[in-house]
C-alpha cells in the first residue's frame, strides 16, 4: 500500500513530504494507522547527525498513536480496530530483562530495531523502490507504519489521539521517571532542569506524589509560568544567578535536593544537577540525550558521599502494562496534556514543529494526519 510520510533523506536536510510504499505486516507485526504525532526533541536529535545510530533515510518520529488496521500471522494481543500507542520501548515479558522485573528495557528486538529494520531483519517502507528505515520501531512521521505487536500498547477507545500520543514519549518519560526511575515520596524537594516537553511532566509527575519543593532551572525565563501552572514552587535562570548555581541551589534546597532531573541534554547541566543533590542520599536522575561524544564529569567524591548518579529511558515504564494506565489518568482528569500541547500542524508543515521547538515558542507540537 502507498502511506504518506515525512522521510528524513540525509542528516541535516529538512524532512520531505513524499508517498511511499509500506509493505503488510509479517509476522507477529501489525499495521497500523498513524492518528497523531508529536514532535520530540530526540527526533531532532537524530536528524541533526548527532545520534550514533542515526540512519538515512529513514521515516522517524516515535511519539504517536492510532488504531490497528491489519495483523500478521501468529498476533494474538491485538485486532483490527483496536486503539494503540506505538512503543520504542517494547514489552515483550519473556526476554531476560522483561522477566528481571528490574528494568524496562527490553531486549527483544532492540539489536533490530536500533538498525531500523524489523526483527526479520528489513524494512516495510520502501521509496522508488530503495529501503527507507523505520526509526526507534516506531517511524511515526508516517500515516501507517508496521511494528511488532509487542511494541504497541492497546489503550481505551475513547482517549483522543491528539493527545494521548504525546503519552508515546514525552508525559510517560517525565512522570515516569518521578514515580519508577526515582521513586520520590511526598514531602521530598526536587529540582528539574529544562521545563521543556519532558521538565514539565516531571513537575507534574512530582507534584502528584506531593513533592513539598519543586525547584525548576531553565535559561527561557518565558518557562515560568507554565511551570507554575504544573507545580513548580520556586524557578531559577541561571543566567540571573550571582556566583555559582549550584551553591545556591543546595542553599535554596536546605542542603540539597532530594531528587534531581536532568531534562536538558546538556553534560553540565548533568553534573549540576548531581552536585545540588543532599549529601548522603540526593539522586539525580538523567533523562536528557546528550550529544555523539560527549562525556559526564563530577568528582568521585560526590559519589562517596552519597550521592547517586542514575539514568531512565521512557521513565522506567514497561510500556504494554504503564501505557494504557498513563491514558486512563488522563482521561481521568488526573493529568494535565492538554496544556503542553502548544500548536497543532498538518503534516507539509512538520518541519515548523522544530523551529518552534528551537526558538523555545513551543512545549510540544502535535501533527494530525
Ligand atoms: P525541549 O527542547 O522541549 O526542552 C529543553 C529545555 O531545556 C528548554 O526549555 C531549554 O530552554 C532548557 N535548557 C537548555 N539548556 C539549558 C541549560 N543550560 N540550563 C537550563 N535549561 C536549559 O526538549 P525536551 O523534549 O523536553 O527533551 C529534553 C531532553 O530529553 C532531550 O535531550 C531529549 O532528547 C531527551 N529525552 C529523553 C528521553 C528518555 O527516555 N531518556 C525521552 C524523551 C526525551
Ligand atoms: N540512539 C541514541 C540513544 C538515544 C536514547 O537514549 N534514546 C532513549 C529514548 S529518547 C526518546 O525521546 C532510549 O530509550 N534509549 C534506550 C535505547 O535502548 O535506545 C544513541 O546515543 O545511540
Ligand atoms: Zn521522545
């Protein structure tokens, strides 16, 4: 069949709208119709030339959600019909780290999906006849993609797609990495770094464990309000700060932060935010992307004296089992989306969505098929 994609033909190189043939699903995959996607800044990430996997040409995105409109031979979790948000962490529950209970990662089929192939070891998505590569297993740049069904969760049918895509990535990743990667009780101070699309749902993942401090650092002083509106309790520009930043955030923290989030990509930021952690127990956990290369530094002794150094992919969640609660929460009215979806964008137009997301106009941008 033809699908509608935004490929990324080279590194660098604005996305082109083109038609494209997609194969039907092999087995064990399903096909499914792309509804809605966000914009992340990962996706950016990788079309910048910055990502070590990063492979051209490719359909990318990975933030989205649609509803299942053929099976391949042997799916048994899912039918035509059926409401999904594509997972570029899948769960599979039978590989080793699946069954460890001990983390969200698993190893299925991420050796193939880090080439952008499927488990068979190819594409379904082809352009004049050349292989274009699917991206994090999920390529939702495009109106239909295949994916195994281990890599979709299967959500409520009255949950809105141009919303709850954003629950692909960005809402699970913040508040995941509160309530799975960092475990943090009510009561604890917190400071997060970055009050983009993933900072602000980790002060609202904080908040909702009754975070009794929720410090937010950003250089966009245009950050603060929305941050507010989601919990935050103090913000600081570092730009405005006298002296060092992190002495005056243990100051502001009462001798440090409990838990710490890097939500920047940025590697000084990344030891900033294990320095403001409290001596003896404070964590910081990294969810930025950092660049190709680029390395981490504190001195070991910020180690020995307690603090903690940990990292979350997609917040900790194991996605088949999380996802559909995240969207029950939001349907629930327990969650705040809406309010981080900042502008709406038909597909030609996708490529605005990371200018917006560069000149920090925009939380996120959602494109709708
Ligand atoms: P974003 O661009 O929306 O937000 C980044 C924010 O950081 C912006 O508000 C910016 O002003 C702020 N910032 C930049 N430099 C700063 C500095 N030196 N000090 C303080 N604030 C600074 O990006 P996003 O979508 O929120 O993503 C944030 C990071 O998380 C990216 O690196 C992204 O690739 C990564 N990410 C990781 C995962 C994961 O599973 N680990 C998932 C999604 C995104
Ligand atoms: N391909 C990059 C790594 C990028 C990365 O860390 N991806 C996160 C998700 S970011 C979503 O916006 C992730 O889940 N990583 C776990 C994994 O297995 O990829 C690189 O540096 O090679
Ligand atoms: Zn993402």
């Amino acid at each position: 069949m033809k699908t509608r994609a935004a490929v990324a033909f080279a590194a660098k190189k604005p996305l082109e709208i083109v038609e494209i043939d997609l194969e039907g699903p092999k087995a064990g995959e399903v096909l499914v119709e792309i509804k809605a996607t966000g914009i992340c800044h990962t996706d950016y990430y990788t079309l910048s030339g910055a990502d070590p996997e990063g492979l051209f040409p490719c359909v990318l995105g990975h933030e989205g959600a649609g509803i299942v409109v053929d099976i391949g031979p042997g799916v048994t979790s899912l039918k035509k019909g059926d409401h999904v948000i594509p997972l570029y962490t899948p769960e599979c529950r039978q590989c080793k780290s699946c069954l460890s209970r001990k983390t969200n990662l698993c190893t299925a089929i991420r050796a193939t999906q880090g080439k952008g192939v499927m488990p068979d070891g190819t594409s379904r998505f082809k352009c004049d006849g050349d292989p274009v590569l699917h991206y994090m297993g999920a390529s939702t740049f495009s109106n239909f993609i295949v994916a195994p069904e281990i890599a979709m969760a299967k959500i409520r049918e009255d949950a809105p797609f141009d919303k709850v895509c954003y629950i692909g990535c960005g809402v699970t990743t913040g508040i995941g990495a509160v309530i799975w990667t960092a475990k943090a009780e009510a009561g604890c101070r917190a400071i997060v770094f970055g009050l983009g699309g993933i900072g602000l749902n980790v002060i609202q993942g904080l908040r909702m464990v009754g975070a009794e401090q929720i410090v937010g650092v950003d250089i966009n002083s245009g950050r603060k309000a929305i941050a507010e509106k989601f919990g935050m309790t103090h913000f600081v520009n570092p730009k405005e700060v006298e002296g060092d930043l992190v002495p005056y955030l243990v100051n502001l923290t009462d001798g440090g932060a409990d838990y710490t989030f890097d939500a920047t990509g940025n590697v000084t930021v990344m030891r900033q935010a294990l320095e403001a952690c409290h001596r003896g127990w404070g964590q910081s956990i990294v969810i930025g992307v950092a660049p190709s290369g680029a390395e981490i530094a504190t001195r070991p002794f910020q180690l020995v004296t307690g603090r903690v150094w940990k990292g979350t992919a997609f917040g900790g969640a194991r996605g088949r089992t999380d996802v559909p609660r995240i969207v029950d929460w939001y349907m629930q009215g327990r969650i705040n989306i809406d309010d981080l979806i900042t502008h709406k964008l038909p597909l030609e137009r996708i490529n605005e969505g990371f200018d917006l997301m560069h000149s920090g106009a925009s939380i996120r941008s959602v494109v709708e098929y």
